[in-house]
C-alpha cells in the first residue's frame, strides 16, 4: 500500500482533495492530507515542510502530489524523507533561491483576460462543488512568499509534470514550457482543468497509481 501524500495549493486546504482521497482508498491505497500553516505570518518554507512530515508520521512508501503552489512544498518533503516519486499537478515549479513572489515574472506568466476567478480555476468542477468551495479556501498570510526557495538543485527523486489540458489558469502551452525550462522535462497531460482534483478525480487516481509502475527507485526528474 502507497502512500499518497497529497499538498494544496494557495490558498487551499485539505479539502481541495476530498473527492479523491476515496478514489485512491478504493484502488487500495493511503493518503495523507496536510495543511500547511498559511495562515501564521511567521511561517516559511522551512514550517511548511514540518507540517508535511508531521503529517506524514512513520508511514513509508510516499508519493508526494504538490498541486499549483503546493509544488513548491513537495521537494522539500521529497529532501528530508524517502520519496519514490514526487508528482507536480498543474504547478508552479521553482528554482533554487527563488522567491515564490518572483515566479510569475520570471516565467513571463500573463493572467487570461476576460475569465472570472471562478472560471479560471474551476471549469469542469461540478456547480455544487463550487458552490461550496469558498467555505474551504484560506487567507494566506504566510512568510514565505519573500522567502528564496532553499534547495541548492532538485532532490534525486523521480518527478513527473502532470497537467491538465483544459487548464485555464496555468494554460497546457505555458506549463509545457515552463517544465522543459526547470526540469527538463515533457509534461504528462490528462484532460481537466486547474482543479481536476475536483473535477476529475477517479481519471486522476488512475494516473496517480499508473506512476507506481515507473517510480522503481531513486533518480533525477
């Protein structure tokens, strides 16, 4: 039995993963559902991480899913325990000593004009799941938005870029690019949008475990 240990993006919350943590439970599989302390001004990367592996405990076999944001969490996670695969879901993918404050220049990301928040992250997401997602987001206050990302190079994990072709906030050309630029890597792609936890979470479950078939062993992305 895998271990999924699934971290929100910004904002977010162990909810965003509701509908597919029985997904995972019915192909026979853990999960772990932090939340990361965005609320505390005083916390940085280095408390993010913490809540992670407290979470975690003394479970083994882990897959880490950062989601958007969450992408700058999981290698950290990924440097302090033994992780067979990490997976970035829609994400932000930093660079060493980046401030997460930067990234949106430094990729040249543009925001799609026209689109409310509502449909930039979550089109595809049933109306009644939106309805409630508000009651579930969080203000984040944290510290770390001005805090250079800390790893010295990515850690010797096996990393996949999962995206969502229908993504509207983090569109599949731009992902593409920004995956070949950081990592090196050509993205995996399913059909969703940014939310596809919500949207799609059996396809996502599958594709989720299909990497337990690949992640053998310890390895670069």
């Amino acid at each position: 039995m895998t271990t999924f240990v699934l971290i929100h993006g910004g904002g977010g919350s162990a909810w965003d993963w509701h509908l597919l943590v029985p997904e995972l439970a019915a192909r026979g599989h853990d999960a772990v559902v932090p939340e990361l302390p965005i609320g505390d001004r005083s916390a940085g990367f280095a408390d993010f991480r913490q809540a992670v592996v407290d979470a975690v405990g003394d479970r083994d076999d882990l897959v880490v899913v950062g989601h958007s944001y969450g992408a700058f969490t999981a290698p950290l996670v990924a440097d302090r325990l033994p992780v067979r695969q990490l997976v970035l879901l829609t994400p932000m993918i930093p660079r060493p000593g980046e401030k997460p404050g930067d990234w949106w220049g430094n990729t040249g990301y543009r925001e799609p004009e026209g689109l409310s928040e509502e449909q930039q992250f979550y089109n595809g997401v049933p109306p009644e799941i939106v309805a409630e997602a508000p009651a579930h987001g969080r203000q984040q206050v944290s510290a770390e938005w001005d805090e250079p990302w800390p790893l010295a190079s990515w850690p010797a994990v096996p990393t996949a870029v999962l995206i969502g072709r229908d993504d509207r906030f983090f569109p599949a050309d731009f992902q593409r690019r920004v995956a070949a630029d950081r990592l090196g890597v050509v993205p995996d792609e399913i059909d969703g949008g940014h939310a596809m936890a919500l949207s799609r979470p059996g396809p996502l479950a599958d594709r989720l475990t299909a990497y337990l078939v690949t992640s053998a062993g310890p390895g670069g992305p």
